[in-house]
C-alpha cells in the first residue's frame, strides 16, 4: 500500500480571519450556551460565510481549530507585548502584534479581562508557595 501525502490546505487571509472573527461575534451568547452538537452546527455556519468570502472550501473543523490556534497565539503575543513594555533599560521597543492577533484581542468583548486580568485583581496564587 502506497501512503499519499495529504495536501497542506491553504493559509486563512487576512480577509477570512475577518469574517471568521464577525461571524463568531454575531453567535458568541449563543455559542457559550450550547451543546456541543450546536457548537459543530454553529462552526459549520461560519466556515460557510468564510468559504463564501475566502480563496478556499473551508470546513467547520478548519474554522474551529485556526480560531483556537489564533485566539492562543493572540494571548502570548498580547502579553509578550504588555510584558516588554514595562521593561526599563531602554532598547529596542517591543515588537506589538501581528494584523491577525490585533483584530482578535479588538473584537473579542471583555477581552481586556481575558487578556490582561482584572484591574485591581488579586492574584491567588501570591503567597502561597
């Protein structure tokens, strides 16, 4: 039996992650009170808007997982650019985060609190080492 590569799909555009990220914030309420048959049924209607406006056929499974890849790559990026800013010593100034990350740390409602913390939070991990 031969194995047959599979072929790399290609890169979600700029133009794709936009839509994904609209589309998700159109069903986001929904979306964090559903079953996970609903959930599928939910990622499926957004690969289709994204397919519609993107180079390539998309499947609720593609759109899920670069959703969950980007929303992670967000994150560190968003805090590796927090983080170096408050250095001192002078230097190169940070490098802030990619179009992709920017537009999912902008659209994500209460992201601040996702992405930062809470201001005046306490930590509950201090002091207990």
């Amino acid at each position: 039996m031969e194995h047959v590569k599979r072929k790399r799909g290609e890169n979600f555009s700029l133009h794709e992650m936009e839509v994904m990220t609209n589309e998700f914030r159109k069903v986001e309420r929904r979306y964090n009170c559903s079953s996970n048959m609903e959930k599928k049924k939910i990622w499926e209607q957004i690969a289709v808007e994204v397919s519609s406006a993107g180079v390539t056929l998309r499947t609720g499974a593609d759109c899920k997982t670069k959703w969950a890849n980007s929303h992670r790559i967000a994150k560190r990026e968003h805090v590796s650019y927090k983080k170096k800013g408050k250095e001192t010593g002078g230097g190169r100034p940070p490098l802030s985060p990619c179009q992709i990350s920017k537009l999912i740390i902008e659209s994500v409602p209460g992201s601040k609190a996702k992405f930062e913390g809470i201001d005046g939070g306490v930590s509950t991990l201090l002091g207990f080492c």
